[in-house]
C-alpha cells in the first residue's frame, strides 16, 4: 500500500506544481521547483530504503514528511488556481498518511 501511495502522491505532487505555476511569481515559481525536486530525491530515498535497516527507513520517513511539508507550505503560499482548496486537501491528506507511517517506521 505505501509504495502505491508514494506513487500516486509524485503524481499528484506533479499535477499540484503545475496547477500552482500557472499564475505564481517568479519567487512561487523558484519554490515550486525547488519543493518538487526535494519531494523527488525524498520520495525515491524512501523507496529505496523499503528493505534497509529500521534507521535508515526512519530518517527517509522523516525527510520525505518534512519534503510534503514544506510542498504544503509553497502551496499555500502559492497557488492560486481554481483547485487550491483540492490541492490542499491532497497534501494535508498525503502528510498525514506519510507521518503515520513514519510514527510506525521510527518505532522500530
């Protein structure tokens, strides 16, 4: 079921940069970026660390729910589309299943 969701998340995590850039500022435009490619190096270490030693897979859990975040914070900072509030939504929702797995991860 995480993989799954990680994979539906860096979807969605794509579809909210594009939906939030289309009226940003520069600045929004710059934060955007930058918050897709953490989210991008933080989803894969997460992945990756899927067989790894409980340490290693806590503080993948630990970067990748500071990486959505983060993401929540440009978003709500930054979008401006008609899908703000679904947007938001999404990304509550995604933190909130990724820092229950963490919780889960890191007791380990």
């Amino acid at each position: 079921m995480a993989m799954r969701f990680m994979t539906r998340c860096g979807v969605a995590g794509l579809a909210f940069l594009l939906a939030g850039a289309q009226a940003a500022s520069a600045a929004c435009r710059e934060d955007l970026i930058r918050a897709d490619q953490d989210f991008a190096k933080s989803r894969s270490a997460l992945q990756a660390s899927a067989n790894a030693a409980p340490a290693v897979k806590c503080n993948a859990y630990r970067r990748h729910v500071a990486s959505l975040a983060q993401v929540s914070k440009v978003f709500a900072r930054c979008d401006v589309g008609a899908e703000k509030a679904k947007n938001a939504a999404q990304t509550k929702s995604a933190l909130a299943d990724f820092t229950r797995q963490m919780k889960e991860a890191c007791r380990k």
